[in-house]
C-alpha cells in the first residue's frame, strides 16, 4: 500500500517552508492530502504507514490546531506520538536549543514537528538531529503546513489556485502564516494583494510579487477569496494600531465591507480568531462564506501527507514488514 501510494514527486528530507518547494511538490502534497480527507470522513480512518515510529510534537508556543491536528495525523498513521511539554522540561532550566535537539536526537525520533517563536530555531534543530522535521511555526518566518491547508481549502472550493485574487488582509507584519501563503499562491499562479495599514506591512513587500492596498474596499474589490489574519498584539513592541476599535472600523471584515468581492467570495482564518476585531463574529460563523472549520478539517489531512511525504524520504520510515 504505501509503496503504492507514494511516489519520489517528493525527495526533501525535512519540510521547514514552502521556499524551495516547487509548484509539482505543491501540487503532490495537495493531491495527497485530497486522499486523507476522504479517508477522514469514514468510520475507518487509519493508514497506518508510520506504524512502530515515533512522531514527536515539540511546541515553544501554545498551540490548539496546529498540535491537535498533528497529534491525531500521526495516530491515525500509525505512530507513537508523543506531545512534549516545554513548560515542564529542561529548556526552562535553561538547556540551550541544540542541547535538547542532540538530547532528543539520541532517543532516535522519525519524526519532530516544532513550533517555536524565533525565526530560524527549526532550521537550527534541524541541522542537528538525523530524524525528519517539519516547521509548525517559527517566530514571523514561515508555517508551511497552515499554507498548506489553505491551499487544499480553496482548490477543493474553486478548483484551481491559478488565476484566483487572493486577498490577505490584517497583519501581515508578523504573520508566518502570511509569508508561506504569498510563497505558496503566487508559486501557484494565484493573484494576492495584502491589505493592511501601513505600520502593520515588511518593508519592501512588493518583491515578493504582491499587490499592496491600505483600504479594504479597493483591496477587496472583485477577490475570490478574503483571508483575515489575527492581529499579534504579543509580538508587538510599541503601538502599531490607535485602538483595537478603530482597527476592526477600517480593516476589521464585515458583511459591508464584503460586498466588494464576489458575490460567492470565501472567508478563511488560520484562527484563534479575535472576534470583533480583525472579523465580525456572525460573519465568521456563516457556514454560507465562511471555510473556516473547512480549514481546520483538511489540516488533519494536510498533515497526515506531509508525514508520508517525507517517511518516502527517509527510507527508514516506510511501514515495517
């Protein structure tokens, strides 16, 4: 079976962003996922092609989604996960990161999926230990399998990626999950404009092939897809915004400014979303424009190919016989 489903269309040892990826390895990702979606949806949900590895889940971060989803991918592929408390462990006694990644690497994990706040530390871990990682988050860098998912989400809604008008709109500033999205959308022919005020944009963000507006209403204009970001009030140092107030009048999404897209524009949210400031609450729970919990589904199924994705990578990970 796993020699079967899996083919060499994906060869990276270790999945850290979605720079560097190409558009076929997007594509395999995204037709694999399609299969574990359809598999999660029956009483019978296990493929159990990780069966007898170990699948660790490192989080520097609190996390709901992103930890839970890759919790049950791993036990429904098979694998003993194990979710590892920072909170509680030598970290806080102040063991450095690539102590604990040579520490861990000696009790031979598969798999270690990490999420930590500083831009770069997964790619550090990663350098250090044999097993396989993947990137759950670091610092404002990247998260490729939350890009992932988004794009699973808005193929399965439109069919396509290419030629879509993407609006990504809040604060991009801080947002990993912005920065793999432009990567991932415009890699894949999508149009994205980013829609934010001034103080919460990079500098020089036009290189990165994107369209940029202050005002929803032009940013929104014709969009297929409306993707809100939460405002990082904790990565914040200084005052960005006047007021959570007068954030949520002028690029908060509400069914007014909607109108603007079209007619059967989608919204989407990586979530926790902030009700009442970057969305309005009964917009975020009409099942008829919202894909929100659409989102949180397919990230199972995201996250069980990327792991066969990359035990076809490490031979060692392939199912016992």
């Amino acid at each position: 079976m796993y020699a079967e489903r899996v083919t060499p269309s994906f060869r990276h040892r270790h999945l850290l962003g979605i720079e560097g990826l190409t558009p076929d390895e997007i594509s395999f990702l995204l037709d694999l996922s399609e299969s574990y979606v359809e598999l999660n949806r029956q009483a019978e949900k296990k493929n159990p092609v990780l069966r007898g590895r170990t699948l660790i889940n490192l989080f520097f971060e609190t996390s709901t989604r992103t930890r839970t989803s890759f919790e049950l991918a791993g036990k429904r592929l098979g694998a003993d996960t194990i979710n590892m408390s920072v909170q509680t462990s030598a970290i806080k006694k102040g063991e450095t990161l690539i102590d604990t990644a040579m520490t861990l690497n000696a009790m031979h994990p598969d798999v270690l999926v990490v999420r930590h706040p500083e831009s770069g530390a997964v790619k550090l871990l990663a350098d250090h230990v044999n097993c396989a990682v993947i990137n759950a988050g670091d610092g404002s860098h990247e998260h490729p399998t939350q890009a992932l998912l988004d794009a699973l989400t808005i193929r399965r809604r439109r069919g396509r990626l290419e030629g879509l008008i993407v609006a990504i709109c809040g604060d991009i500033l801080h947002s990993r999950v912005a920065r793999s999205n432009i990567l991932l959308l415009t890699r894949m022919g999508a149009r994205v404009r980013l829609v934010a005020p001034p103080t919460l944009l990079p500098s020089a963000v036009e290189a990165f092939g994107v369209e940029v507006h202050h005002d929803m209403r032009t940013g929104l204009a014709d969009c297929d897809i409306v993707m809100m970001l939460r405002l990082q009030i904790e990565r914040m140092q200084g005052t960005y915004v006047p007021s959570t107030r007068e954030y949520f009048h002028f690029f908060g999404l509400d069914d007014e400014k909607l109108k603007v897209a079209k007619a059967d524009a989608r919204v989407m949210h990586p979530g926790p979303m902030n009700r009442g400031i970057e969305i309005d609450s009964a917009l975020a729970d009409d099942i008829t424009r919202s894909v929100i919990l659409e989102q949180v589904e397919f990230g199972v199924a995201v996250r069980q190919a990327c792991l066969e994705a990359l035990s076809h990578g490490h031979p060692e990970l392939g199912p016992k016989l």
